[in-house]
C-alpha cells in the first residue's frame, strides 16, 4: 500500500482524509501493525483503483 | 466496523456526558446537603470535557476516542475499556475476598459483582441475537 501511496504522491495525512480515518491507521497498516477490517481494506482497494488481492498480501496479514 | 463518515455532533457526546454527570453530582450532593460539594464535582465534570473537547483538536488519538470514526482507535477503546473491565473485577474479587475474611459485610462489593455478571451475561445474549 506505501508503495501505490507514495506512487501517487500521496502523503499519510492526506491518504487518511480522503479514506476518513487517522494519519496513525494508515501508518499501522503500512508497517504491517494493523490489519484493516474489511470495509476499510475495500475502500483501501477502491481508492488505487485496485482489489483487496492485490493490495494486501492474505499471507503476511 | 465502519470507516464511514459520522456526523460531527458524535464529538460532543462524550464531553456533554460529562457535563451532565456533573450536574448528576450536582443534584446528589444538593440533597444530600452539601451543594458546594456539587458544585465542585460539577466544576471538575466541566474541565474533563473541556479538556477532552480541546485535546481532540490537537491529538489524533483523542479526536478518534471523540468522533468514532476511525476503526482501529475505535478497537483501541474497546480493548481498552475490556482491560478496564478485567481490573475492576480483580479489584472487586479482591475487595470481597478482603472483605470476608476481616469478617465484615459482603457489601458493596457482591453486589457490584453480581451487576457486573449481569451485565456480562445480558451483553453476551444482547449481541448473540443482534449479530
């Protein structure tokens, strides 16, 4: 997710807004500290245009 | 668990919760006579949601206890609030136990572990049949 984040020159902070949740969530899931519930993560997909497959990897969740 | 817009005014539940508690203290200690108590157990209510009000506009943390919208401060508080739950039962377990063995009354503190059991068991059913 960092890497499609910073792809689109997005900073934490301004992910977060537009996902409506905290500058500290979006930081939690990118180090892998937090697993997004599953409104979230497709909204997450939503956002990059993507699926839920492809941004998150099931197997390191 | 939403990650979907709430209205603002979720913000101002939890300080204007603490407001009327205030005024809860306010009206007990007037009856049971002692007003300027009340009224300091008022004052008290009034900065910790003043305190809360304001800490939200600089903690993100705080603003997320407040407004609810975001899902891992929200499972924060949940865990959070078990946690709390858990020590009060140790305290409450650890209060009666006391209590008895110096021979004294079972009182408040059975009384507050068959609330809290009571509660335990009505939530459980509660969200088994909602969910």
């Amino acid at each position: 997710m960092r890497e499609r984040r910073t792809a689109g020159g997005l900073s934490q902070a301004e992910l977060a807004q537009q996902l409506e949740v905290s500058r500290q969530t979006i930081n939690s899931i990118e180090t892998g500290r937090y697993t997004p519930s599953l409104p979230l993560a497709i909204a997450i997909a939503r956002f990059f245009g993507s699926t839920v497959e492809e941004i998150f990897d099931a197997d390191h969740a | 668990m939403q990650t979907m817009r709430k209205p603002a005014r979720v913000y101002w539940v939890t300080p204007a919760v603490s407001a009327a508690i205030g005024f809860v203290y306010l009206i007990g200690f007037t009856i049971g006579g002692h007003p300027l108590d009340g009224l300091a157990g008022l004052g008290v209510m009034l900065l910790f949601g003043a305190g809360l009000a304001i800490a939200g506009r600089r903690s993100e943390t705080v603003r997320g206890l407040l407004d609810r919208r975001d899902e891992r401060i929200t499972g924060i508080d949940l865990r959070a609030t078990a946690f709390t739950a858990v020590v009060l039962i140790v305290a409450i377990l650890a209060g009666f136990v006391v209590s008895v063995a110096r021979g004294q009354s079972d009182k408040p503190y059975a009384l507050l572990g068959a609330i809290g059991g009571l509660a335990y068991v009505g939530a459980v059913i509660w969200f088994r049949v909602r969910t």
